[in-house]
C-alpha cells in the first residue's frame, strides 16, 4: 500500500505552525512572564524585609549596649562619695564600670549626646575613656530628635521625672532615652528605660 504522504509536494509538508500550536505557545509565554515578575517581585520584597530586619537588629545591639553600660554604674568611692552623674535634655555623662572584655581599668567616663548634622538630623554619639575625652562613636546615625528624661527623687520627697539632673549626692533611679527619626524612615525605637546601676 503506498504511502499517500509520499507523492505530495514539499509545500504542502511545511504547512507552519496550526492556529493551536500558537496559542499553547503564546499561553506557555504568558505564563512564564507571570512567574517571572512574581520571582522578581518577591525578591524585591525579601530584599526590603531582610534591610528591616537589619536595621531593627543595629538598633537593638545599640539599646542592649546602653542598657549593660548603664547598668554598670559606678558606685561608691573608697571615701563614700559617689562619681557625678550629669543628666540634661539630649546629653548625660556618668561614672561606669569598664566591660572587661574590651576596657582596661576599673571604671571609665560614659558620655552620650546628640550631635548635630548640617542636613537638621542629628547623631546620636557616645564617647568612653579613663579620663572622660574619648574619641566619640556614632551609635545611631540620621535621627530626628532625642529626648533623655530621669526619674528620682530626694529621701523624703517621692520620685519624679525630669528633663534634666542636677543632684551631686546620687544618680537618678531611671533613665529614659527616647529617639525619633524622619518622616519615612523605617527605623522605630521605643523608649527605653535603664535602671542606673542595677547590673553587676
């Protein structure tokens, strides 16, 4: 029996693609497109999380920092008498003990301000050493404000918040640090209270 393909002629064998092949593979195309723009919108996602999660990490190292710090606040001296703690609206400095895995000494000078940039934001800086002039370090960078608030009080009068701290005799029982950052940064930081001298 002969093959009724074998006698037809060459054009009639190359016909081109049918009205169906093109539409499975126009919907195979519209379909890979579709997976390819979640692929990048996903990425695109987690890239903005994952840069969230970082910074929300730097912050948290920077509060655990200040708490530690703060909770090693230094006592008594040998003659009673307690080392100044100084407390003003965006600026403290107290007598800490050194963290003995990265200080030399017993006790070293803890100051921590807000340091002003030309663009309005403002830094918040921190500076540490024996004699109280230690090279500063930015512990938070691009901020809009800062606020800094103790509470105490004298022994017979009951404990208060204020803006500022003045009283030689003692530190403030709590610090309140409080920062702030441009509309449309991502960045939160709850205030955070340290009670002063709680740690080892």
């Amino acid at each position: 029996m002969a093959d009724p393909g074998r006698g037809a002629p060459a054009a009639r064998r190359e016909a081109g693609f049918s009205l169906v092949e093109m539409l499975v593979a126009l919907a195979l195309l519209s379909l890979i497109s579709l997976l390819l723009l979640q692929a990048v919108g996903t990425a695109g996602l987690l890239s903005r999380l994952g840069g969230r999660l970082a910074t929300d990490t730097d912050l948290d190292i920077v509060r655990d920092h200040l708490r530690a710090s703060l909770g090693r606040l230094a006592g008594q001296d040998a003659d009673g008498r307690r080392p100044p703690f100084v407390g003003e609206p965006e600026r403290f400095a107290g007598t800490v003990l050194a963290d003995r895995g990265t200080e030399l000494g017993g006790a070293v000078r803890q100051t921590v301000w807000a340091l002003r940039r030309e663009d309005g934001t403002l830094d918040l800086v921190e500076s540490r050493s024996l004699g109280g002039g230690g090279a500063p370090e930015v512990l938070v960078g691009g901020a809009s404000g800062l606020s800094l608030r103790y509470l105490g009080g004298g022994v017979a009068e009951p404990p208060r918040w204020s803006p500022v701290w003045t009283r030689r005799d003692r530190p403030p029982t709590l610090i309140e640090i409080t920062l702030a950052f441009p509309h449309g940064d991502r960045r939160r930081w709850p205030p955070l209270l340290i009670p002063l001298g709680a740690g080892p």
